[in-house]
C-alpha cells in the first residue's frame, strides 16, 4: 500500500507536472522561490490566502 502523498509533496508533484521551477511558480503566484522551497517540506503548515481581483 502507497503512503499518502503529503501537501508539501503533491504542491511539488503538481509544480514539476507542470514544467515550472520553484522560481516560476513564485513568481507566477506573487511569493519567492524561498516560500515556495518550504511549502515543499513535509512538515510545513501552510496557510494560502486568495484574493480575488474583481
């Protein structure tokens, strides 16, 4: 039986799925590479905040 993916791992999969750097990714969202760089860490709480432009 697979372990289940943690959020840092599948935030990961999903960037590499989608051919963007950690830089790329960052830049595209408004954060650093540093940020997104921890948010990959298993043990990372995240918590995202959206804010929608009208």
């Amino acid at each position: 039986m697979e372990k289940e993916k943690t959020t840092g791992e599948l935030i990961k999969l999903a960037r590499k799925k989608a051919g963007l750097t950690q830089a790329e990714l960052g830049g595209k969202l408004g954060i650093t590479p540093a940020a997104i760089s921890q948010f990959e860490k298993p043990n990372h709480c995240i918590l995202l905040i959206w804010q929608v432009k009208n």
